[in-house]
C-alpha cells in the first residue's frame, strides 16, 4: 500500500472525521492533467484555440474544421479535449465543425474543480452558440454531464457514450474504496458532497445520473463500454442503454478499459459508422499510431 494511503487508513481508524475532510478534498481536486502524448500533439497542433468565457468560466476552447454539422466532444473527470485527438482524426471532414473544450480545473481550463452541474452548464452553453448539434461523444463522466445539459436546451441528432458513468451513486464509494476507507467515511464523505456542493440535495445522485435521466430517447445512442473497465463497471453500459430504449446501439470491447476505449481502431470504426462519414477533408490529418 503507498504511504499516502497507509496514512489516510490509520487516520481513518483514530479521527474519522478527519479522514473524511482529506477524502472529500481529494475527491473534488482533479490531478494535474496528463501532458499531451506524441501521437495527440499534431491533432491538437491542427486546432483553432481559444479562451473563453463560457458560464462564467474561463474555458480553453477547440475547433476543428469550418463545417455546418457540428459535433462536441465531451471529456471525463480528470481528462481532457485531447483524450478524443484519434476520434477527431476519424471525423474530420469538410462538412463538419468538430468542437472540444476542457472542463473547468481540466487541461488548459481556468480553476482548480467543477462538477456535473456547472459541466452541464457550460456544455449547454456552447450548444446554444452552435444550435443542434449533429452529435456528441462523450467518455466516462462526460455522459451524465451531457444528460444534464440536454435538460438546460442542448439538442443533438445522436449521442455516443464510450465508458459512460449511468449510475452517480456509485461513484462515491467507488472512489472511497479505491482509499481504502471504512463505509462510514464513505457516509461522511457523501454528505459532505451533498452539503458543499448541491446544497443539501440527498437526490442529486439520482436527479444527475444518466440512468435515472436519460438522454432524449427519440435520438439514436451508441453505448460503447470496455467488459473489463475498471473505472466504470460494465453495469453501468447496460444500465444506459436499457434506461434508453430501443434507438440504443450497444456494442462490447474485451481488453481496452477505460482510456483504450477512445483509440482502438474497432472502436472508432464503430463511431464513424454510427455518424455517417461525410466527403474527406482536404489535407491529410497526422495519423494516430
């Protein structure tokens, strides 16, 4: 067991409720971000970006391509818009406006944390300066994200969930246990969420989960979840797409858990088949090894 968390286990034995405070501190401060790999560089070089402000924050904002049919790439906790350089590889065309940003305290974004409720806000804003939108792809705790904002007026023709959080309730213990903490702290820990951050709401586990929320069920959703995704339990892909209905296309990876899932190439064949694959755009793009 690394130090860190041998210290945050005997802490939790003799002060519980300090425990949790360090918990809770480390559960809304997202790591500093990965740099930028050698095979995301020149994907990201071809961007057009740009700080904004968006909701109040301060958003670092990119663009790929000039076209009418605008797709948003939606990034998970403690990621960023260049988790989806392959995926802007596979899409780009002239026809299209591909979008990303990098949520508040993630990548180049101002700020130190966000959460589901201010993501949602400013993914719904950038929707409305763009109008519907032909699609939006979203990983891990994107999903949810992109749930909520459907309910602040952003609309899309198709959705994609790759690894997608459906159940928020089970985020919270998760997290704890991977600390290796008591279930009481972890009852600490998720009132002191609900009491700093949503107000008192003991329903926002629900209120914000894609299940219990779905995205709008007269639009197409491609549900794309790893069997052996440790970070989001494969449930979690059933749980969508039942929760969805019949326009819900599941498709199941072996071996690519959480993070492969945004680069394999059967994966982004899958996606670029579910969106259609408009004229070639001009130029070749950097191939992603």
């Amino acid at each position: 067991m690394p130090a860190r968390l041998k210290s945050l286990h005997v802490l939790d034995q003799v002060a519980p409720r300090l425990a949790a405070e360090i918990v809770w501190r480390l559960w809304r401060t997202p790591r500093k971000p990965r740099p930028l790999t050698a095979e995301a560089t020149p994907v990201m070089d071809l961007a057009v970006h740009a700080m904004a402000s968006i909701a109040g924050r301060r958003i670092a904002t990119y663009r790929w391509g000039s076209g009418s049919r605008v797709i948003l790439l939606v990034h998970g906790w403690e990621g960023r818009a260049a988790d989806f350089a392959p995926i802007v590889r596979e899409l780009r065309s002239r026809e299209r406006t591909i979008l990303a940003i990098d949520a508040p305290g993630h990548g180049d974004s101002s700020g130190r944390r966000t959460t589901v409720i201010d993501y949602a806000e400013i993914l719904a804003e950038v929707a409305r300066r763009h109008g519907r939108l032909e699609a939006v792809v979203s990983h891990s705790l994107g999903t949810p994200s992109v749930a909520a904002a459907t309910r602040h007026g952003l609309q899309a023709d198709r959705f994609v969930s790759l690894g997608g959080v459906a159940d928020l309730g089970r985020l919270v213990p998760t997290f704890c246990q991977a600390l290796g903490v008591r279930p009481s702290t972890v009852e600490r820990v998720r009132t002191l969420i609900e009491n700093r951050v949503f107000s008192g709401d003991r329903e926002v586990w629900t209120r914000y989960s894609a299940a219990a929320s779905p995205l709008p069920a007269s639009d197409p959703l491609l549900v794309i979840h790893d069997r052996a995704d440790r970070v989001v339990p494969f449930a979690d892909a059933s749980l969508l797409a039942d929760t969805h209905g019949p326009l819900t296309r599941s498709v199941v990876t072996e071996g690519l858990g959480h993070y492969r899932i945004l680069s394999a190439d059967a994966v982004l064949d899958e996606v670029s088949s579910f969106l259609g694959t408009p004229s070639a755009v001009e130029g070749s793009v950097p191939a992603i090894a």
